[in-house]
C-alpha cells in the first residue's frame, strides 16, 4: 500500500525555539507516512521544513532555493495529512522579503530548475563565511574524528622568498553535528612559522563544500599560486594531510613487489563492490554515498525504536534502489547495518582514489596514496619479522 510521503525527502531546518515535542510531532508525521527525514541538504531534497520564516534568509534555505527545493512552513506536513495528499507547496511556501518584492515587480515568475547532476558550480570565497582559527566564536569541528577528502597545496616565489598554501577538505564521521564538512586554508612563507592565513570554513553540505573547494582552487591559479605535489612546510596544512603526504612522497615511491601487493588488495576490494552491487564504481558520488549512509543511519535508528515493519520495508527498498543491490536482504540486523556502512566506506575511498588520479584510478601510486599508510619490506629472519609472521598465523 502506497503511503503518503513515498520517495519524498525532507530535510528540517528547525529553530532554536522549536520545542523538542514539536520536532518529534514533525519527525514522527514524516516517518509513519513513509517520507524520509535527513539533515543533508543535496540534489534528491523534495522539500525544507523550516520552523521560523524569519530564518528564510539562512544559507540553508537560499541553496535550497538555488536547487529549485521549496521551502515551506511545518503546517505543510499536517495540511497533507489533514487532506490525505501531499498539496501544493506554495500553499505553505516561506518566501523572502527580496523575493516578495520581486514577485510584485512581476521579474521572478517561476521557481529555479534544479541543477542537473552534472552541471558543476563554484563559489567564490567571498561569498561564504570563513573564521579565524583562534576566533573563540568559531563553530566547533571534531578534527581528531574526522578524514581528510580532499586537499590542494600551491607554491610560488616572490623576490626570492617561497611561500606556500595549503586547501584541505574533512568530513567528520560524527553525524550528530550537522555542520560536518569543514575547508581549511594556511598560507605562508616557507622559513617563517608564522601562518599568514590560518582560517576555516563549515557547512553542512557536501555540494556547497565541493564548490567552495573549486571557488578556493580557482581563486589561486588567477592569483598565481601554482600547484605543488611537494610536501608543504611542517607549519602549514593539519596533522592528517602530513601524515598522508608523508606516506607518498616521490623520494620514497614503492618499490614494485609492494605496488603488486597494492594491486592485489584493489582487485580484491573492486571484487566485493562487484559482488554486492551492480552499478559502476564512476557512478558514484561522494553525495550519493552520503545519501546512502543516511538512510542506513535511519535503519539502524528504526530496529533501535522498534518502528513499524513498514517503515524499515520502505528504507530497505531505497536503500536497494540507491546501493543497486545485487539481492535484498530478507531481514535487516544491526551486524548487516554495519556491513552496508563497511562497503560504503569503501566506495568512499575509492572515489577519493580515482579523484587524486583525475578520474583513472589505474597508476598504480594513487592507488597506493589511498591507503594513507607507508608499506615497506621487513628482512626475513629478522625479529619482526618473526612477529608479523606469528600474528599472521594466528
């Protein structure tokens, strides 16, 4: 039986005043009518839920109106129910006060087509909020549970003195803070420990994150910085981007016997997205890949609560939808959760992959950057090797 919300996603922006017996009423009228409710605003978003229309103005709502995503008050849940289908948006459209103006004029006459899938933007750093590192009003960012996703490090020279800057991407794996994407940008000389630029950015979408970063990147070639694969000065970049640039760095390239072994655990971790799934590795993003762990937060969530049979059948066919399932598990345990969350992890880092090797993830080195480790030969007879060699055997 076809429920009301099937297939539609929304995502909450709730308001500080917004009781928490509120947004259970809200969360609980999605959910037993079939609709999904996530905090990651992205290309598959039906409808922004947002509790106080003062908030329209917030950079949540403005993307979503980018994207051509209606925002719309929380009567529009009950009104649906109320009515038994799913109404008109502008019937509980939140709009601006920019926009209510215009909408006079008669110079807005429909709602923005959504980006299509493969139309890339930019945002220029101007347009978005970065702090101060030391700025005690900064945003919090669990560093030590986050990974590094994407990075940039440039060079230049200037009567002699080299500086460099320094762009990495974290996501933090903690999915209780919705601000979970944070841009780091270091600039400075190469001989000074003073950081002439030390300042962060964080949002809640991977789509304006991914722009940003390219807006950043952008912004350095027209300002003539030049792309560095060196490893940056030891004051500049986080702890995570060292280590992992540490592990790769040309002087201490692989010899060919580790590259095979690399080649072997590809093939192998290749073999079992093959196994499970059906759609190609370079069908994937790293936004689907979030969609995918939101719905396998919300199964977890729903054996957790005891939610009806109902509910865990509809995420199930959207996550066999989404993952394109090979066979779909006749019964859903959190141990199986947890395998979907592995296999997840692993197209993320395959995707990384294939980004650091612009999209041909077949060099045999940005396969062997990925693992974020250094892999070396212990001598035979040694005790070391005598150790690996026990731990192995048991």
């Amino acid at each position: 039986m076809k429920m009301l919300f099937d297939g539609l996603q929304f995502v909450a922006e709730f308001d500080a005043g917004f009781s928490f017996k509120k947004k259970k009423e809200v969360r609980d009228a999605i959910i037993k009518n079939g609709g999904i409710l996530s905090y990651l605003l992205n290309r598959k978003t039906d409808y922004l839920l947002l509790s106080n229309p003062e908030k329209i103005e917030s950079f949540k709502c403005r993307s979503a109106i980018q994207k051509g995503v209606p925002v719309v008050n929380v009567d529009f849940i009950f009104k649906c129910i109320e009515e038994s289908l799913v109404i008109d948006a502008k019937r509980c459209e939140v709009v601006s006060e920019s926009n209510k103006k215009a909408f006079q004029k008669g110079k807005i006459s429909e709602t923005k087509k959504r980006r299509s899938a493969g139309q890339k933007r930019t945002i220029l750093p101007s347009n978005v909020k970065f702090w101060a590192r030391d700025d005690l009003n900064a945003p919090f960012f669990d560093e030590p549970a986050s990974k590094l996703i994407k990075w940039a490090v440039y060079e230049r020279e200037s009567n002699a003195v080299k500086s460099c800057l320094v762009i990495e991407v974290a996501v933090c794996l903690q999915r209780d803070d919705p601000k979970n994407y944070r841009i780091l940008v270091n600039s400075g000389t190469n001989f000074s420990q003073k950081r002439e630029k030390d300042e962060f950015f964080v949002s809640g979408d991977s789509e304006e994150t991914v722009a940003t970063f390219a807006g950043l990147c952008q912004q350095a070639g027209h300002n003539r910085w030049n792309k560095s694969t060196s490893l940056p000065p030891a004051h500049l970049g986080s702890v995570k981007l060292h280590a992992m640039l540490s592990s790769f760095l040309p002087d201490q390239s692989p010899d060919e016997s580790v590259l095979q072994l690399v080649y072997a655990m590809w093939e192998e971790s290749m073999g079992q997205l093959l196994r499970r799934i059906t759609k190609p590795l370079n069908e994937f993003d790293l936004d689907m890949v979030e969609e995918i762990e939101g719905i396998l937060l919300q199964m977890k969530s729903s054996i957790q609560t005891r939610s009806p049979p109902s509910e865990m059948e509809s995420l199930l066919n959207d996550l066999v939808e989404k993952l394109t399932l090979r066979e779909k598990p006749s019964k859903v345990t959190l141990s199986e959760i947890a395998s979907f969350q592995n296999l997840c992890q692993l197209i993320r880092d395959l995707i990384c992959v294939q980004e650091a090797n612009g999209g041909q993830p077949t060099t045999p080195i940005a396969k062997y950057t990925a693992l974020g480790c250094r892999i070396g030969h212990v001598s035979e007879g040694s005790s070391e090797y005598e150790e690996v060699l026990e731990r192995i055997v048991k």
